[in-house]
C-alpha cells in the first residue's frame, strides 16, 4: 500500500489506464460507480475520455437515485414546491430529472440506457409516460419503487395505454418494471476508508459491509414466504386497483410482483377445479367476495396437507403451461420469452452487469437460460405459490406461513351440518384462529407457542405482544407483583 503511494502519480494514472482498457475490468467496475463518478473520469484526461466513451453499454445501466441533481428540493419553485404561474406539476417535480436527461441526451448517453433506476426520487408519471414512448429513451427495466409525487392511477393508464392490443408493432420498449417492492436498503457502495489512506490502491476501497449485510435478506418470492411488500399488505384498495394493470400487461411487461394464481380466479391453472360454491358456503364469509383477478402479496410454501396447490407451484425453468391468459387472449408476440413476462416476477435488485429481462426474473443459483433449470432436481427447483390476501385469510398463519390449500381444508362451516353451526364449534374446526390481534391469523401449533393463561388472574396473553409477561404470568399481575390481582372485567 505504502510502497504504490509513494509511486509517482502519472504511473499509478497509467496503471488504472491499463486496468480499465480492459472492457472486462471496465464492465465489471463502473456498474459500482455513480455516474457522476464515471463523468469525472472520463474528464480526468483525453485517454479515459476515450475509454468511457468510446463505451457506450457502459451507461447501459443508470443510477440516478444517488445523485444530487436528481433529488427533487422543494424551495426550487419559490412556492413551498407548489406549481407556480404557468408551471405544471409535471415541471416542479420532474423538471429537475428532464434536465438530467437533456444533458445525457446531448451527451448521446441516454440512448445508450436501458436499465433506469429512479427509486426514490420524484417523479411524475407523465415523465413515465415520456420515457416509455418517446423514442429517444430505449429504457428496457425501469424502476420507480418508492416515487413520490407519484399519480399511481394516471402511471396505471399509462402502462394500460403503451400495452393495448392497438399498440404499434415492437412497442413499448419497456419490459420491466419495478414498482411494488421496497427500495434496495443500500447497494454495495465502494466507501473510501478514510482520508488519511492513499486512494491509489485497492486496499483503501472496501465493500461498505453494513450496506452487503443489509441486502442479504432472502430473496423475494422463492426464499422468503410469506408477504412480501410488508408497506403496502394492508392497503388491499391500492393492491385491487393494479390488478387490471398487471392483466393488461401480461406477456409484454414484468413486475415485482405476479397474479394471484389461487383458483378462485380467473387466470388460475386450478380454476374449475374446486368447488367455489362450497368454498363461500364452508368458509370465513370474507372470502366470498374474491375478485376475479388479484396481485399476490404473499409467497407460500405447499399446503401443509398436500405439499401443493390446486394451481401446482410456479417453478423458474418450467416449460410455459397451458394455462388461461388471464385477459383470455394470447401475447401477440409469441414464444417462449412473453410466457415468461407476467408469470415470474422480477427480483431485486434491477440486474447490474446485464440489461436482460431474465437476469431480471432468475433467481440466486439458478441458470439465466430456463430449459436448464427443468433438469434440476425437486430439492433444487427454485419455486414458490403466489396469493393474494383474500384467498389465504382463513386458511393461512401468520406467524409460520404454514397454510391448507382449497382442496385439503375447504372451511370450518363444512363440517358443521346446516343450522347447527356455532361460534364455539366452528372454532373449533377452523385451521387458524386470531387469538391475538397484533399476532393475526395463527395455527394452533404457533397458538400453543404464544398464548398462555394467567395463573393469577385466569386473564388470556401474548407472549410476545404483552410485553413483561412470562410463561406463568400475564404482564399485568407480573407487574403488580404478588400484591395486585387483576381484574380481568376492568381490561
Ligand atoms: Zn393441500
Ligand atoms: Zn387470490
Ligand atoms: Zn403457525
Ligand atoms: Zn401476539
Ligand atoms: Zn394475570
């Protein structure tokens, strides 16, 4: 380390020159970089000018939710960020990112870009709109998770509009979205370690391991069960409003998420293949009313009683079934590639070293090209059953994702004949019960772990949610101690 700090700079300049002429070294490197930082290199001399530019995929991917310029500050407007005389919405709070792409236009990089990351930042979708259309943008994966200043029904229609069945052959150019799940918590950011260490070698520029540690939660859909988008779980409104959208846009633009495949609907491999009457009439009467089609918010695992599902798992590799488009009509394009748009959901975060929609889709250890996966034993298969709340609230725990498919349980009402149904008894034959609100819908193996009785009081506790209670006492007679006896009516 001290000996190449002390070597003169025009050497260590040529050393990096030499280095990065190599377009493997180079590809490899700059997707770590801002492009801001990219910019400042190429400025630093005529010859790595010359290499970054004479580059173009190296701007193939652009991370703009980094850079200054790209964040959106509100006093700019002189209105507290509201639209000022003639000025629209779309100017105050996209203006800033249209000037960024101006500039990239000018520089003849923004053709150039084909995966677009704008988590974060504000945005309109309008801006959307230009980018999906207009055709000096070739943005292939775009991903806005966590926009503001978002008109996420106006961004709806837009997405609707660019995929109609009318729309202009090869269009749109965008066949990847990423707009449901949470922004990646940091990607690998080369960090300097200090002022003090020369930043000539390698040893001075470390992986910021708080931010590696952070990205490796498991992998949506195929490694972590159960919901997926904790943020958005509870708004099912805003979830029931992008179904439509996603139906619209099968086969021709992924997302962060897929249909629903639960039999109650439409698009379902297993629709018709379990009685639905009997369902409404044995089940939690909230389940009635199923839209035909869903976004999924959770991953599960096989029903606790088959290992499966009525509609089978979605297994990366598996040839396209035949199964129903969920718009009834078949992707103009054809082949292999438009089955895949719509069945497999992207995962984060947006690919770095490739522009490929499935790069995209594969998951950790799988292999890019599909037909290999198939050969892959059932232990190895990368797969997972996508559902919507609504198909999985009486039949699904919470707390360890277990869940009774449609055909092993079909509801609590079913064993119980007509008119002698009772709360208690019912109760009884149900799969999950809510014994704690903060817990939800539990099984009684995950009851039995969390729920106690009082020995005091007699007065029913969570474990985990009454905080100070032990596995003998609630919290409140484990608080007042050997003096105070609760008074279960005061609760
Ligand atoms: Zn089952
Ligand atoms: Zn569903
Ligand atoms: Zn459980
Ligand atoms: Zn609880
Ligand atoms: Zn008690």
């Amino acid at each position: 380390m001290t000996q190449s700090a002390s070597l003169p700079t025009e050497i260590r300049h040529n050393a990096l020159l030499q280095l990065l002429a190599n377009s493997l070294v180079l590809t490899h490197t700059t997707p770590y970089l801002s492009s801001y930082d990219v910019l400042n290199l190429a400025a630093t001399s005529r010859n790595f000018r010359y290499i970054v530019y004479s580059t173009p995929h190296l701007f193939s991917r652009l991370d703009l939710t980094t850079v200054r310029k790209a964040q959106y500050i509100k006093e700019k407007s002189g209105r507290g960020g509201e639209p000022d005389g003639d000025q629209t919405e779309d100017d105050v709070y996209s203006g800033h990112l249209r000037r960024i792409f101006t500039s990239l236009r000018c520089l003849d990089i923004l053709r150039h870009v084909q995966v677009l990351c704008l988590d974060g930042l504000s945005l309109t979708s309008e801006l959307v709109h230009e980018i999906i259309t207009d055709p000096t943008y070739s943005v292939k994966i775009l991903s806005i998770r966590h926009v503001v200043h978002m008109n996420e029904a106006k961004l709806r229609a837009t997405l609707q509009y660019a995929c109609r069945p009318s729309r202009p052959e090869g269009t749109p150019r965008l066949k990847g979205l990423y707009v449901f799940g949470p922004k990646d918590s940091a990607r690998p950011a080369l960090t300097s370690s200090g002022a003090s260490t020369p930043i000539s070698t390698c040893s001075s520029i470390s992986w910021d391991a708080s931010a590696v540690g952070a990205d490796q939660e498991s992998e949506a859909w195929y490694a972590k069960r159960g919901a997926q988008f904790p943020v958005l779980s509870g708004n099912t409104q805003q979830w029931a409003a992008w179904a439509p959208t996603l139906v619209a846009c099968h086969g021709i633009i992924a997302f962060d998420a897929v249909l629903c495949t639960g039999p109650r609907h439409l698009n379902s491999r297993g629709w018709g293949t379990v009685g639905i009457e009997a369902l409404n009439a044995a089940g939690n009467p909230a389940s009635k009313d199923v839209p035909i089609h869903a976004v999924a918010t959770h991953s599960l695992g096989g029903c606790a009683g088959c290992s499966s599902a009525p509609e089978g798992w979605t297994i990366w590799g598996e040839e396209p079934p035949t199964e129903r488009d969920p718009s009834e009509r078949r992707a103009s394009e054809g082949g292999t590639m438009t089955t895949d748009i719509g069945r497999f959901p992207l995962l984060a975060p947006p690919p770095m070293h490739s522009v490929s929609l499935k790069s995209a889709m594969c998951p950790t250890g799988q292999s890019v090209y599909t037909r290999l996966s198939q050969f892959r034993s059932k232990g190895e298969q990368a797969r997972f059953i996508p559902r919507c709340y609504d198909c999985i609230r009486d039949r699904y725990c919470n707390c360890c994702n277990k869940w009774w498919c449609e055909t092993c349980y079909v509801g609590p009402w079913a064993s119980v004949p007509n008119g002698e149904a009772s709360r208690a008894k019912m109760a009884d034959l149900a799969r999950v019960h809510k014994s704690c609100w903060e817990c939800g819908m539990n099984c009684c193996d995950c009851i039995n772990d969390t729920q106690r009785m009082c020995n005091r009081c007699g007065g029913g506790y969570c474990l985990i949610h009454n905080e100070g209670s032990n596995h003998i006492t609630c919290d409140w007679c484990s608080a007042r101690g050997r003096a105070g006896v609760r008074h279960p009516e005061l609760y």
